[in-house]
C-alpha cells in the first residue's frame, strides 16, 4: 500500500532513515515519483519506490521514499 502523502503536505522523517536523508527533519513535499512507472519489469514492493521530493527549511531538496516519511498535523 502506497502511503497517502500529496504536495505540499508537511513531513518528518524517520529517525530509522539513512543518515543521507536527514533523520528527525521537518519539510514539505514539492513532488512525487512512482518510478514502478517507468520500468518494465519490478520486483520491488510499490511502497518502497514512491519517491517524494521534501524540500527543507534551508531550501535543500532531496528525494526521499515515502516509508521514511510521516505526514506532520
């Protein structure tokens, strides 16, 4: 099950993230990527190849998987 993340929503990620994705940070998703999409061929769980751009307060993007990831109330 792919987890219900949209833009704009704000998140916080795991503190279990790799450290390249900046664990216990808050910011916002500005895009989103199912690269299941553009393959032929997956062997891969759906939830595991969402892709959400978070961008953060110091104006830095990265791509994170959404399983690293928790909508923010």
């Amino acid at each position: 099950m792919i987890n219900n993340l949209s833009w704009g929503d704000t998140v916080v990620v795991s503190n279990t993230a790799p450290r390249e994705f900046r664990p216990g940070e808050r910011g916002s998703i500005c895009g989103l990527r199912d690269p299941k999409e553009q393959l032929e061929e997956i062997e891969h769980d759906a939830v595991a190849l969402r892709l959400c751009l978070v961008e953060f307060a110091d104006g830095n993007a990265i791509e994170i998987p959404s399983t690293y990831l928790s909508r923010v109330s």
